[in-house]
C-alpha cells in the first residue's frame, strides 16, 4: 500500500540526482535514469538506509542498492499492475506462481513475470555496465531467501540490501 502511494506522488517529491551520479559510472547512471521516478526514489531510499546502518557502506553494495530493480526496465508495469500482482501472490499463491511462468509481453502475466525475473534480467543490464561480479550477485539475489546463502562471501551485504529494500 505504501509502495503505490509512494509511487503515485512520486512526481511531487525531489529526486537526488548528485548521489546516484557520485555513486555510479557514467554507465550505470544512464542505467539507472532508465527506471520510472518511483523506482529512482526508492533504490535511492534504499541506499540511504544502507547509508544510515555505518559509516562506510562498501561501493558493491551501493551500486547494488540503486540497481536493484533496473530489471524493471524491460516490460514497465503500473502501480495497478504491481498492487495487483502483491496482493494474489499473497492471496492465491498458486495462481501468481502460475501466471509468473508466463510472457512478459502479455498484459496479464507482465506484473507477475516482472515480478519474478526482474532480479535477473537487472544483473544482466548491470553487468553490461561494468558492475564488479558481487554488485551483479547482489542484484540478482536480491528477493531470495537469504538464509540460503549463508556461505556466499556476500551473505552479509544481501542481508543488508534486503532489510533496506524490505523497509523503503
């Protein structure tokens, strides 16, 4: 709920563009201005989280934190379509996982194929930007279960990723 109203007002509110472009090549900041103002604010909030656990946060995990959903840039879907396809992954589970499976070009399915695949499809636009292979690992894990990476040299940094894109 609160991600469609964020998402909804997301003209009204400031975008900073000075941090994304201190954080990222050249490269990954047109990556990154590819995504709609919304998903720029989140995974701009989701890295001032990250920002506000330590003083340092290691350039992998930034980089991942405004990337994290540049997957998202593929097949664009509404605020409707994205409330729809949260609410019947947790309402009827079944029917989410099996229109997940289907063509992102579909209207009906994009939502939730979208939903499913942007993490991958982020890691491989990312790394054709340079992106070191941890920030690429982040992006692509980053809606896992983290617990079952636990012996990843990552581990750590996911965790963080996900307690900050979870909150934001």
């Amino acid at each position: 709920m609160g991600q469609g109203l964020r998402a909804t007002f997301a003209f009204a509110r400031p975008l900073d563009n000075a941090l994304a472009a201190a954080t990222l090549s050249a490269a990954q900041l047109a990556l990154f201005q590819r995504l709609r103002r919304a998903e720029q604010l989140h995974s701009l909030a989701v890295l001032r989280a990250i920002s506000a656990q330590t003083a340092t946060v290691p350039s992998d995990l930034a980089v991942a934190a405004l990337l994290h959903d540049v997957g998202k840039v593929c097949y664009p879907v509404t605020v409707v379509q994205k409330t729809f396809a949260v609410l019947l992954r947790t309402l009827a589970p079944a029917r989410y996982l099996q229109l997940s499976k289907g063509d992102p070009k579909s209207p009906l399915a994009r939502p939730f194929v979208v939903y499913e695949r942007h993490a991958a499809w982020g890691a491989e636009l990312a790394q054709a930007t340079g992106v070191s292979t941890t920030s690429e690992w982040l992006i692509a894990h980053h809606q896992e279960v983290a617990s079952r990476w636990q012996g990843h040299p990552a581990h750590a940094l996911l965790v963080r990723l996900q307690a900050a894109d979870d909150t934001n």
